[in-house]
C-alpha cells in the first residue's frame, strides 16, 4: 500500500493527517492506475515466460534436435543376403521381407558372417533369378560370395549394420551327453525315436545382458549327402534359454519322415550364423536349410522375453 513520503529518510514514515480528498481525487486515481498498470505488467512477463518454456518443451532440444520425433529401434539395414539371394531387411523399427521387383542391394558392400568369430566382406551382384516364378516379378536378384566353411553350412551377409559380431560365438564338443539327451528329448517330441548325432553346439549372450542361450542342431539321417528320406530320419534345430528357475527349450525348425518308404521329403537344417542384422546389439539366429531339391534361409530374432520368432524366411523350391 501507498503510505505517503518515500523520499528514502530513515525510519517509518508517518501516515498522512486525516482531511478531506483531493477536490478532484486526481492523485488518488493516478496512484491506483499505476499500480494497475505493474501489476499488468508483471502478469505479461509471468504469460511470455510460460509461452517460451513451452515452445523449449514442444519444439528442439537441447542439441538442436527435434524431441517429438519418434526414436527408432536400429537404423535401416540390410539387405540381408543368403545364397539363394535376397532374404529380407530391417527398415528401421521392423523386419520386412524380400520385396518384389528387382532387388536392391547390387553394388554395395557386404559384412559376411558365419558361425566362427570372423567377419569377412564381399560386394553384391546383380544376377538373374534362380526361380521367378516363386518370387512374384523379380527377375533380378543380388549375390554375395558365400563360401561355405567344411561340411557346415555357408554364412549370411547383411549391408549397413557396422558391428554384426558383438560378442562371440562358442562352438562346444557335440559329443556332450546332456545335449545328445536334450535333443533325444526334442525328436520324441517331433515323434521321431531314433538316436540323435550332434551336429552343432553353439552358445552366445544374444542380448549382452549377461546370460547365454545355447542353440542346438541335431539330426538322424541315413544318406546326409542326397537326403533322399528314409522311415526314422529327421533334422531339427532346438534353443535353450533360462526361463524362470528352469530351462525352456524352443524348436526353431524342424523335418521328421513320417512316412513309410524310401525318397520321403527330408531337409538337412542347420545354423548358418548368429550375428546382429540390424545393428541394434541383439543378435539373431539365422537357419539354411536344404532338401534334395531345394534351399532355404530363416531368420529368427528373440522378444524382450528372449522367446525367439521367425521374423524372415526365403529361398528356392525345387
């Protein structure tokens, strides 16, 4: 409130002597309108400075980026090429399969990974199609050199991901007694009972968080080289994760003869690799599989759960 001189002297100043009014009450008016007029300001102030934290808020961040723009998972990858050709891509929050038309890929350079702890790197071609009239309209497709290491299967080769191979994959005796017995276990439940080989035994912190998963391949096959399917035979390649206080055990793929005679369907499946594919730190399981007359390529990513899915799958039917 007004309370009369304020020229700055020391102590309180003393309240104006009771009388009557100004004879137009001018001084009383102007005092009250300039306190109306700080108070308007002061309001002004109070509505820019709201207004100019909400533009911060809503509009760049602090480096200069756009804050409501949606993050992504991984940046666009791929292609992702198997030697039957263009398997699939990662565009930037999901996986997409081998597209129609001509692929794209010709030309660019290729990280090629097995399941050993080396990446190599190759170019990819423009080629025809192997089988278009599988493939819808393409009649072009890419090719990458991928040459398959002994008797295993051959490698993946993805474009755009820098780091495929962030931690290393563990090749284990396959003649250990618990897997033979866990995958003895997984045919009973194919309905398969003949005795299993070990073909590979492969473990790898996927995630990086620490805990490892184990993928398995096993199989019982009487002609391995021409797979011409025999009663008893079968191929499958099973996961082992730590679920809860146990071990879950998932199938990725499987081929079981359920017929009775010779030249039954019977495809040979196996690991090709396990690498990131879409540069995001996860890695991915990626199977080749292959009958007397045909090949083909999964890919299959684990859930925030480590439950693996088949995200990818293309190839050739003979």
């Amino acid at each position: 409130p007004y309370n009369g001189d304020q020229s700055g002297a020391a102590g309180p100043s003393p309240s104006p002597a009771p009388g009557p009014p100004p004879p137009d009450g001018r001084g009383r008016h102007r005092r009250r309108t300039e306190s109306l007029v700080l108070v308007a300001l002061g309001v002004l102030v109070v509505v820019v400075g709201v207004v100019a934290m909400a533009i911060g808020w809503g509009g760049e961040g602090d480096d200069g980026t756009d804050a409501s723009a949606p993050a992504t998972d991984a940046p666009v990858a791929g292609p992702i090429v198997a030697p039957t050709g263009v398997v699939g891509t990662w565009d930037g929050s999901s996986w997409q399969p081998r597209p129609d038309g001509e692929q794209p890929g010709a030309g660019l350079e290729y990280a090629v990974v097995g399941i050993d702890d080396e990446v190599g790197s190759a170019s990819g071609a423009a080629v025809s199609e192997d089988c278009p009239s599988q493939r819808g309209r393409s009649e072009l497709d890419v090719a990458v050199a991928l040459e398959a290491s002994g008797a295993g299967p051959p490698p993946i080769a993805v474009a755009g991901v820098a780091d495929p191979l962030p931690r290393t994959v563990e090749q284990f005796d396959t003649g250990s007694a618990t897997y033979r017995d866990a995958a003895a276990e997984v045919a009973r439940g194919l309905g398969a009972t003949t005795d299993p080989t070990l073909t590979q035994v492969l473990r790898i912190d996927l995630e990086g968080n620490g805990t490892e998963e184990v993928v398995v391949a096993a199989e019982h096959l009487s002609d391995p080289d021409g797979l011409s399917g025999r009663r008893g035979d079968w191929s499958v390649v099973f996961f082992r994760r730590v679920a809860g206080d146990g071990v879950a055990t998932d199938v990725l793929a499987s081929s079981v003869v359920t017929g009775d005679g010779d030249g039954d369907p019977l495809e040979r499946i196996q690991t090709a690799s396990i690498a990131d594919l879409n540069g995001d730190g996860t890695m991915e399981v990626v199977l080749n599989g292959r009958s007397a007359s045909a090949a083909w390529t999964s890919v299959h990513a684990v859930d925030g759960e480590g439950v693996p899915t088949q995200v990818l799958e293309a190839g050739c039917d003979g």
